[in-house]
C-alpha cells in the first residue's frame, strides 16, 4: 500500500472494529521480533515474559471497550463533554485490571497511556462522522486540553498501582510526594499542565504536550511507507521502532542508565537502518546483536517509552486501514 495511496481517512465504522484496532495494535507492538531490548516472542526478562503483556493486552480490551461506549453517547457539541471523558478514570481502572491479571508487574501502563487519548479522539471522529486526520489530531488536542484535575489525581494512583520503574522527579507534584495531590488539586492541574511540566524527560509527555507529534507525523507516515516496500508487519513494526529510536534517544533508559547509554543505543539502532533494518541480513544481524547487548542488562537498557509509541503508531495505522 503506497504512502501516496493512502487517504488517511479513518476506515473503520464500529465500536467493536476500533477494540479490534486497540488489541491488536498491542498486540503487534509486544511480538515484534527482534525489538532491541524489549520483551518480544523469544526474549523475556527475569520476572517479566512476554506472556504477561499478553494477559494484561487481554485484561484492559474490556475496559477500552466500556470507555469508548461510554464516549459515543456525548454529542460533543459543548466544550463540557470533553471534560468528562475521564481519560483518568480510565488509566485507573485500565491498569487494576491489568495488574490483576497477570504477576509481571506494570507490562502496558505506556500502551495505556497513549492509546487512550487517541481511542477518544477516534470515538468522537465516529460520532459525529468527521474522518480525516486532521480531525483526528484536533479532536485529541482537544480531549488533552480539556482534562480535569481528577484526571490528573487518577493518573497519579494509576501509576502508582503500577509500581513502574525508573520514574523521573520533577520539582513540584513528584509522584513519590504524598502532598502532590493536594497541590494539584489546589493548583488546578490537568492532564495537558502536568505532562507540560515532564516533556522534558519523558516521551509520553512529549506527545501529550505536542498532539501526539512523533507518533502521527513522523512514526505513521514511516509505518506505512516501510510496509508499502517490504509488506511485511514484523518489519515494518521493528524498522519504525528503530527510526524512532535513533531520532530519540529512549527517555526509560536514560532515567535508569544515563543519557550515554541512551545515544549509544539510538547510534546502534540508527547503524542497523543504514545496513538495511531487519528486511536485510547485515541489518538483521546487527539487531540480533544489539539485543543481546541490551538484554544482558536485564531490563535496564530497555527502550521501553518508544516500544510504548509503536503502538500508538500501529493502532494510527490501523485506524487509517492498513491491513497485512
């Protein structure tokens, strides 16, 4: 499917078909092979197989489900509705479920994260029948922009369920802070504020704070032109993984191993395109390589925050009718 046959109009007409576009879009993210450093179909860490992401990839679908309908009832004719999509209740509820499910620990709080802003965004093209991208990318600023401070408190105790590791701090509202809440209550925090004040050092902050910049106008359109050469959805996956990648040093490795770590990995990831991505064999070899460097650090070099982006490009992908 060429890039320039592609309209970029959302193709799917149902609840069920945009679940659909969710599960598998997460599902395709954890079994790219080989994904440098990641968990994926032959390559687990100690105390998290890849097993796990899938047992929580099934436990959240039930909930994607509940938020969507529960989005389609608005008419989002007023600015209110938008404030009560709950997108905090939802990372909330999404990762108990996910935690109950399986004994991995936190395996999808970013999938979580980025899907569901643009599950909401998609719902709302849907309802009320505006399609192009375009509509996409205002609708989701406009979920983002119009969060509520409870959205930002449920936030907080999602992550704080999920125990995930290699949190940064920031100088005020630190998750490890118990009076956190009350300033972000006290202060009016939403969910575009308090992921403005983290961009810096978190990816997922940045798409929150750009309209999802990386993932739709530069991982997608890279996503569909890479499957268009190769049509192959492992390769395509893994080689847009690794554009991303060498373009952004991973900000999970580099708030538990350092910022040399991070660039030396992006240098390898961007060497290995060079030599052809996976769809080659010096280019498969290389990433063969660089995961095993990666996974002799059990976890610790893991570019965990792109794998997070990846499925949000995938789902995008989906959405706008690539199908394999």
């Amino acid at each position: 499917m060429p890039l320039e046959e592609i309209s970029f109009n959302i193709s799917i007409n149902s609840i069920d078909e945009l679940t659909c576009c969710l599960s598998l879009a997460s599902l395709l993210e954890i079994s790219g092979w080989p994904k440098p450093g990641n968990v994926h179909r032959t390559e687990d860490f100690e105390n998290t197989r890849f097993e796990h992401f899938l047992a929580g990839i099934a436990a959240i679908q039930p909930i994607f489900r509940e938020f969507c309908q529960r989005i389609f009832q608005f008419s989002f004719r007023n600015k209110k509705e938008y404030s009560q999509i709950e997108l905090g209740y939802f990372y909330k509820k999404a990762t108990k479920s996910m935690m109950k499910w399986q004994k991995g620990g936190n395996v999808l709080l970013g999938h979580i994260l980025i899907l569901a802003p643009l599950a909401a965004a998609s719902i709302i093209c849907l309802k009320t029948g505006k399609i192009r991208i375009t509509d996409l990318k205002y609708y989701l600023n406009k979920v983002i922009e119009n969060s509520s401070i409870s959205d930002t408190v449920n936030l907080y105790e999602a992550i704080r369920l999920s125990n995930p590791g290699g949190l940064g701090k920031i100088e005020k509202y630190d998750i490890n802070d118990e009076n956190s809440l009350n300033e972000i209550i006290k202060d009016n925090i939403n969910l575009k504020k308090i992921f403005e004040l983290s961009k810096e050092y978190d990816l997922i902050s940045l798409e929150y704070s750009t309209g999802f910049n990386i993932i739709i106008n530069e991982g997608l359109p890279y996503f569909f032109t890479t499957f268009s050469q190769c049509n192959d959805i492992n390769t395509a996956t893994v080689n847009t993984y690794l554009k991303l990648l060498s373009e952004y040093p991973d900000t999970l490795v580099i708030r538990k191993s350092g910022l040399d770590a991070a660039t030396h990995i992006s240098k390898m990831a961007s060497n290995i395109l060079e030599n052809g991505g996976i769809s080659s064999y010096k280019g498969l070899k290389l990433a063969l390589d660089l995961d095993t460097e990666l996974q002799e650090k059990k976890g610790k070099l893991n570019p965990g925050t792109i794998a997070d982006l990846i499925s949000g490009v995938i789902f995008c992908a989906l959405l706008f009718g690539l199908r394999f």
